[in-house]
C-alpha cells in the first residue's frame, strides 16, 4: 500500500504542455539547416543523452582549458577546440531528438539547462583563473548569465514562452565572440591604458546583460499585470 502510495506521488498531476520556443538570433536560420543535415547523417547509435552529455563535458573542459592558459596561451587554443564540441554536443541533442520523433520534453528542459548551468560556473570560473580576465568581471558575468536563465525559466512557467536569443544574441553568437576573443587575446592581452582584452568586453557584457534583463523582467511583469488585472 505504502510503495503504490508513493507510485502515485511521482505521476504528473496536470497534462504537460511544451512551452513555445523563441529563436531569434542572427545565426538561428542557417544554423536550424546544419544542424537537421547533421542529425540526418548520424548513426543510430549515437543517442541524444549522449549528445547532452559530450556537450556538457566539453562546457568543463572549456572552464579547465581557461584556467591552464594563465601558464600557457595552449590553453587558449584548447578552450576554442572545446567551445566548439561544446556547441555540437548542445546545440545537437534537442535537434537529434526532434529529427527521430524521440523527444522528452520534460527530462529534456530539466537536464539541459541543469548542466547548462554547472558547465557556465566550470566555464566562468576558468575565466577568472585565467589571468586573463578579473575574477570580479567573471563573477559578475556569471550572476548576471543565472539571473537571465532564472527569468526565462520563470517565464516559461508563467507565459508558456522559452526564449533562446535575447535582442538576436543566443548561445551560438556568444560561443562566436569568446572564440574571436581567444584569437585576439593570443596577440593582444592588453589593450588601451593597460586595461586587459578580456576586462573590456566583460564590462561591455555587463552592461549589455544588465539591459537585456531589466527590459525582459519589466515587460514580462507588465504582460503578467494586464493578463491577470485585478478590476
């Protein structure tokens, strides 16, 4: 009685509705193409888990590959290599799934943003072991990366949308600028008045980021407000 008791416990207790997903980077049109070639041409026994999970591993690797750059500019090269098998690994599994009719919406959102999550802290804290970029500019780029995830979770309960992109920006255009960063930061560190390459597009980020979230929390609060308008 006690073990069907507990059974019961885990059974869903509303139907699952997908949340609309919003993709609206620059990159998205093309990219959507390449990935459903690729996931046509994939042998059968590579598996959409295993996809999730060679993406994540190259997330921490990236993360390792920062920090071994404050001894050695290879590991600049080796987060580059890294970034992207990391964008394979991520941007493959959902497309994977979709392409064989084998999707789990659920475990799908819940695992992917999970280690989404793990791999930017791996990811952020090798940036700020780097040398390369200050530990506070890490930090603060890392809170403002999970308060952002944070709002699109809430939203995605809330309104039923999941936003990918924010303002044509996803997660392929900043894989793109921290590649294009590595380059340059190979044959300039530092650049005007000694500040370091890294430092001043962090402090662009920022500002960037910092936007891009009170402009998506306020105008979901006020899409919140006039859906549930207390007359």
């Amino acid at each position: 009685m006690l073990t069907q008791t507990l059974a019961d416990s885990t059974k869903p207790t509303r139907l699952f509705c997908s949340a609309l997903r919003l993709q609206q980077s620059i990159l998205a049109g093309p990219e959507k193409r390449l990935l459903i070639w690729m996931a046509e041409r994939t042998p059968e026994w590579i598996h959409p888990d295993h996809l999730t999970t060679f993406g994540f591993l190259a997330q921490l690797m990236t993360g390792v590959s920062y920090a071994l750059a404050r001894s050695s500019q290879l590991g600049l090269t080796g987060a580059i290599v890294f970034l992207i098998l990391n964008w394979f690994g991520d941007s493959m599994d959902g497309t994977l799934a979709r392409v064989r009719q084998q999707q789990r919406p659920r475990y799908g959102f819940y695992v992917d943003h999970m280690l989404d999550s793990i791999g930017a802290v791996a990811l952020m804290s090798g940036l700020a072991l780097s040398g390369y970029m200050t530990p506070l500019i890490a930090i603060a780029l890392l809170v403002l990366f999970l308060l952002l995830s944070i709002q699109s979770y809430l939203a995605t309960y809330a309104l039923g949308e999941f936003r990918m992109s924010f303002w044509s920006l996803g997660p392929t255009e900043l894989r793109l600028f921290l590649i294009l960063g590595n380059l340059a930061a190979c044959r300039w560190p530092m650049v005007v008045k000694g500040y370091r390459l890294f430092d001043v597009g962090g402090a662009v980020g920022i500002g960037g980021m910092s936007l891009i979230l009170l402009w998506f929390t306020g105008r979901n609060i006020m899409r919140l407000y006039d859906l549930e308008r207390i007359s």
